[in-house]
C-alpha cells in the first residue's frame, strides 16, 4: 500500500548566521464563532475567497541556532488538544535535535498551544531537561492569580490556568522573567506585545544585517485578521489592547519591511507584511531550497 504520510515539519531558514528551524505541532480546526468584530459569514466569505474552505490553523514552534547553541521558541501543545497537534517532539527528533541540548525555552505566552509541550501532563518530566525557561513577568503573574482564574470559564480554568501551572511547576527553579526588552538569547531580543495575554511577547532574531520577528498570536487567523486587524478573538485576555497592538506591530513590520514568522501563520509560516490602499496584505516567503 502507498504510503501518503506527509514529509516531517521541519524547515530551516537562515537569518544571517543564526539557523532558524520551523517546526510544525500540527493543526487545529474550528468554526468562526471565537472571532468578535466580523459575523462568521463575513469570516467563511473571507476564507472562500482566499480559496480556504474552513478555519484550520498552524501551530507553529521555532528552533534558533546560533553556533553550538540551540534555543526553542514555543513547545506545542503536548496531549492537551487532540491528536491533530502535539508533534513537536517528533519533529525535533526529524530535525536531529535532542531536546537535552536545549538550553532556552523561550514562550510568547502560556495558552496550551505554546507552552502544554513543556514537561509530560501525567509525570510532570521536563521534555526540555537542561533548559531555562524565559517568559515575560506578567504570565506566571496572571495564570496563577487565584481571582482571574475563579472568573474564567470552566475551560479557561482547565486548559488555561491549571495547564499552564502544571507546565511552570517543573521549571519553577529555572525560570528566567523579563519585563522589557531583552536579549534572551544570543542574537534573540524578546520585545513585549502585550494584549492578546498580560506577557505577550515577540522574539526578534537578527544578525549579520537580517532580522525575522517572531510575533506570536499576532494573528490566529490570518485570512480575516491581516485584511481586517480589529478583528480580535475569544482567547484574547484584553481585546483592545490586543487589536491596538496588531495594529502597532504591522505598522512596524510593514513600514521596516522585517520578515516575520507567526505560530498560527500556515506552516513554515515565515513571510512578509505589504502595505496596501485600503489595509495589509500578507506575502508568504518562497520555498527556500538551501536555507
């Protein structure tokens, strides 16, 4: 029998001398009912003219090389969310990557799709054994507030906070917080984006005169959200900063033509953010044959 198992999700990218790896978690599907400022209709018209027939969505991870040192940006989702995600690891081991050698787990933020691929959910292990762990100050802060979580939703008090309590704790003694810009990693500046959740952070890479923003959950879906940035979503703790901030960051990369790369971008999801007349409009980068 032919075997139709799609290539590994792994795509290496060069920024200047830093070696940047995409690594696919996998997929998520769902219907447009999440979004808030567009009507699912509008969003599905959105989708069909851009030849999409549902919501299916990347979950994207980012491996950073810089000589002998390797970094993580995100860890997918573990066994949190269904067996369309939690590939991680198993790229990592496609990519040739030993997770022990591993020595920054750097997360955007601590939603299950970033951070519930930290350590085993029943074992509590560390997949990532000698790395620290680096988040903005304002996650840890917010996902183990006791009043925020009593006024989620049963979900949000599940897959939110007491996922991301469970991730933290085997890190706890090696956690590295920042508030402001900071260079993390070398050649890797952590840049807070906050809105989307209190810590909302993008990572920029750059070197050799080359820069690539890692920005998160800029946008979750980006057939709707590039073209109509006010759009926000359910998962956004503050939606109007979160849309605000969108609005900054395309300026940003739009204006300083910065490649970026987006962890619900459909994978590799590395591109670029052109102006427009009437908005933005995003140009996926080509295919790479040599990184």
């Amino acid at each position: 029998m032919t075997d139709l198992t799609q290539v590994p999700g792994v795509y290496h990218r060069k920024v200047g001398d830093i070696t940047v790896t995409a690594l696919a978690d996998g997929y998520v599907d769902g219907g447009l009912d999440v979004l808030r400022g567009v009507t699912p209709e509008e969003g599905m018209a959105m989708l069909a003219e851009r030849f999409r027939p549902s919501r299916r969505i990347s979950v994207n991870a980012y491996l950073v090389r810089n000589g002998n040192r390797t970094a993580l940006i995100e860890t997918g989702s573990g066994t949190y969310m269904g067996g369309t995600l939690g590939w991680l690891l198993g790229n990592l081991k496609h990519a040739g990557v030993d997770p022990a050698s591993i020595e920054t787990v750097m997360l955007t933020h601590m939603h299950p799709d970033h951070s519930a691929g930290l350590a085993h959910r029943e074992t509590g292990e560390r997949f990532f054994p000698n790395a620290e762990l680096a988040v903005h100050e304002n996650e840890p802060r917010h996902w183990n507030d006791d009043a925020a979580m009593a006024r989620g939703t049963e979900r949000e008090k599940l897959m939110y906070f007491q996922c991301a309590r469970d991730q933290m704790a085997p890190y706890k003694d090696r956690m590295r917080l920042f508030s402001k810009p900071t260079e993390i990693f070398p050649g890797v500046t952590a840049e807070p984006i906050p809105g989307h959740t209190p810590g909302h952070t993008s990572y920029r890479i750059a070197s050799g005169g080359e820069q690539l923003l890692v920005w998160g959950d800029i946008v979750h879906i980006p057939e709707v959200q590039i073209p109509r940035p006010e759009v926000t979503i359910a998962f956004d703790t503050d939606p109007g900063a979160a849309a605000a901030m969108r609005g900054r960051v395309f300026d940003m990369v739009a204006t300083d033509r910065i490649a970026v790369a987006g962890m619900h971008l459909h994978y590799p999801g590395f591109g670029n953010l052109a102006r427009t007349a009437s908005g933005y409009h995003l140009v996926p980068e080509a295919w790479r044959f040599v990184p």
